[in-house]
C-alpha cells in the first residue's frame, strides 16, 4: 500500500490549507456571482454589458492562466494605482483568481436563478410596499438560490480541484505537500496517489452536504414527483 | 494605451515562439479530444450495462477521474510512475519518460471520463420508440446501436460535446507544469524571463479566439446535422 514515511500530518496540513483556499474562494465567488447574476439583469446598458462581456471573457481563458495572470500581474496594477509597492502572497492571488472564476460561472448559475423566480410573486411583493432592496433579499434571494444549488454544487466541486493550481504559486496546500514528500523521500507516486484520494474524499463528501442545503432551501415546497 | 502597445509588442516580438505553442495546444486538443471521445462511447456502453462486471468498473473509472484534480493525474503518470523499477524497465518506458505522450495519456482518459457521461445522457435521452422502431425493423442489438442509437445520441449530445472540447481546451493549459511549451508555457517563460505578464495576456487572448472559434464550429456542425433531416 502506500508508504507515507511520516509524511501524513503534513499532506494532512496542506488539506486543511486546501480547504482554507477552497471555501474562502466560494465566498467570494458566491458573492461575485450574486452581484454579477444582478448586473448582467441590470436595464441600464452600461451594466448589463461590460457584466456579460467581462464574464465571457473569464470563461474563456484557462482557470490556470487567469491563476498566473493574476499573481504576476496585480502586484503591478496595484502599486500603478496606489502609488507605492504592493506585493501579493499566494493565498491572497490563488484566492482572488479562483473567486474570480467561480464567480464568472456562478453569474450565470444565479441570472437562471433570478429569471426562473416567478414574476407574480415580484408584484405581489411590490404591492405589499416592499422597497427594491427588500424585495431583493426576500424574495428574489431565497428563491433564486434554490434553483442555483445544483449549479453550485457542480461549481464547488470544479473549485475544490481547482485548488492544486495555487501550488504552482508554492502555497503549501496538499499538492505542494505532495511535492515537497515526493522529492524527499523520492516516492512520488505513493504520494500524489494519497493527494488524489484526499481530493476525492473532499469531492465525495460535497454530495451529501449539497443534498442537504438543497434539502434546507426546498423546505415547505410541494414537490411535483 | 502603453499596456495594450506593450500586449502588441510581445506577441509580435515572440510571434514563432507563440506560433509553436499554438501547435503544441492544438495538437494535444486534437489528439485528446479524439481519443477520449473513442473511449467514451464503450465507456457510456458499460455503464449502461445491466452486467455488474461492466458497469462497476466503469462508474469508479468515471468518479476516480471526475472526482480528482487533473493536475495530479498528469503528475501520477509522469513523475509517479517511474517510482517503480517494473515501469522503468518495460517496453513502454520510452513514451512515459517523455512530457507529451504522458500529458496525452492523461488529458485523453480525463476527456473519456467527462464525456462519456455526456455520451451516457445521449444514449438515455434517444426515444424508447426509436429503439423498438429498429428491432420491429429487424435489427439486431449491434446494428441498431450502430445505426440508429448512436448517431441520434450524438446528435443529441453534441451542444454538451462542444462544451466538453471548451473545457478540454482549458485543461491542456496544464501541460506547462510538466515542462510542455504550449501556449501557457510560452506565456509562463517569458514572464519569467521579463518580469512583466505581457505573454500571459497574448496567450489568454489566443486561448478566447480559440474557444470562440470552437463554439462556432460546433454550431455550424449542429446546423449541417439539422439540415440532412427531412421535416
């Protein structure tokens, strides 16, 4: 079987690291889509398409390019803007390049969400006297969330794989783990394999954990079959 | 716009450079896509099967290459494999030491895995009286696959395939991290000799022609398909 050489607290380590990145990108990532998923709705032009066009242009590159893009480029912009040296860490670009990727998907996921939100429940809710914003958070909300779980738990899923990109950027998650084990004890095989089963632990106990938010957001519904 | 002027001056500074990695994307696009997808249709076979001994073995084939990350496939198979003396000394050792037989191995059995559950949907989704219209015709089991169930299951399959060659488009970026210049690797190298992310952003908009290009394809595809059917 595989030969660890005490090396297992250490992948061990680096999973709770992935799992840092991993759900820390999921909340910005939701909140991106969220707030995309509005824009791309917006009526006023000037929204709606540099939101479409911007989320087009993310899907069409790959995740890891974006990764890379991202960590050598920002540090850049940001001190051009700020006036004086601004350095990024790996954490804080693999997060922000993976947020930036659920969240381009996630827009999508959610503007389906919104659009399938019946409009009788919007005016009844406008003629309760609900402000906009209200409206928004409960009703549009709750609703369009229900039917953008799934499209979520396949999005989490995509990101929690995703995660292995950042040890290209030499963030001590469970691949930089792997490598680091793999060259000393000159075993990379026993180790990748023990990375790629706790990545499939990880991928395998999203299920349940979706079925049971599905669950919670359909709660009081009456099912059709 | 100096930023743009600087994207400009990279890609035509290093235009053979991003020439010869365009090929090397495009080649392990080909090469994958056309694999994986030979692979998938006995794979969506067997996990339709009602023998156990077939489809067991495909559903963990499916959720072993669906549940993990690509990255560490493409590792498993080019740095994992020659830990063992057996591998090293067979007679398929010449094409594991080398980067791109092993990325091709990996992106092909990761393209087999996603669609042959895409191919699996097609299958499912062809109307049952399709099916019973081929065996009242006379076809036996083979033919009617051959004839009738897997060309109506691609047609119906196709808009997912053509998402399925996006993805697998994004996922030959990972041959970079084993030493494979393609269109990443090209990028990656020169911002590691200039400092700046210049041939990132070349790379990143030849990767956005390509993907649109693809899109396009398909549709025309769809369209050809559609117009061959009498209404």
């Amino acid at each position: 079987m595989l030969d660890l050489s005490g090396f297992g607290w250490q992948l061990l380590a680096g999973a709770a690291v992935t799992l840092e990145v991993a759900f820390l990108s999921l909340a910005f990532g939701v909140a991106l889509g969220i707030a995309g998923a509005a824009a791309k709705l917006s009526p006023l032009a000037w929204i709606r398409v540099p939101a479409t066009l911007l989320t087009n242009l993310v899907r069409g590159v790959p995740e890891f390019l974006l990764l890379l893009i991202v960590y050598f480029s920002l540090p850049d912009i940001l001190s051009g803007l700020l006036g004086t040296d601004v350095s990024i860490g790996p954490l804080a670009g693999g997060v922000l390049a993976l947020s930036v990727v659920f969240g381009a998907y996630a827009s999508e996921t959610f503007r389906g969400g919104f659009a399938a939100v019946p409009k009788g429940q919007i005016e009844a809710a406008r003629a309760f006297g609900m402000p906009r914003a209200r409206i928004f958070v409960r009703i549009h909300l709750p609703q369009a969330w229900r039917y953008a779980l799934p499209g979520i738990s396949n999005l989490w899923q995509t990101l929690l794989k995703d995660t292995s990109l950042v040890s290209v950027l030499g963030l001590e998650e469970i691949m930089r783990k792997a490598d680091i084990a793999a060259q000393v004890t000159k075993r990379p095989f026993d180790f990748y394999v023990a990375a790629a089963l706790i990545y499939l632990a990880f991928v395998l106990l999203s299920g349940p954990a979706f079925a049971w938010a599905e669950r919670r957001a359909n709660r009081g519904l009456a099912r059709a079959a | 716009m100096a930023f743009l002027d600087g994207v400009a001056d990279a890609a035509s500074r290093q235009f053979p450079a991003f020439l010869s990695g365009l090929g090397i994307t495009i080649e392990l696009l080909a090469v994958s896509t056309a694999v994986g997808l030979a692979l998938a249709v006995p794979i969506a076979l067997a996990r339709l099967s009602t023998n156990p001994l077939l489809s067991v073995p495909a559903t963990a084939y499916a959720y072993l290459f669906r549940g993990t990350p690509l990255l560490v496939q493409i590792f498993i198979i080019y740095y994992g494999l020659p830990q063992f003396d057996v591998v090293r000394t067979s007679a398929v050792w010449p094409l594991l030491r080398d980067p791109l037989p092993c990325a091709l191995i990996a992106f092909s059995l990761n393209m087999a895995a996603y669609t042959g559950e895409v191919v699996r949907g097609g299958i499912l989704a062809v109307p049952a009286g399709e099916r019973e219209a081929a065996s009242a015709v006379g076809m036996n089991r083979a033919l009617a696959l051959r004839r009738v169930i897997l060309p109506r299951a691609f047609r119906i399959a196709l808009p997912a395939l053509s998402n399925e060659v996006v993805l697998q488009l994004k996922a030959t970026s990972l041959a970079s991290t084993v030493t494979l210049i393609d269109l990443t690797g090209v990028g990656r190298r020169l911002a590691a000799k200039t400092y700046t992310a210049e041939g990132l952003y070349v790379a990143g908009a030849v990767y956005i022609v390509l993907t649109f290009a693809i899109a396009r394809g398909f549709r025309l595809l769809e369209a050809r398909l559609d117009g061959a059917r009498t209404r």
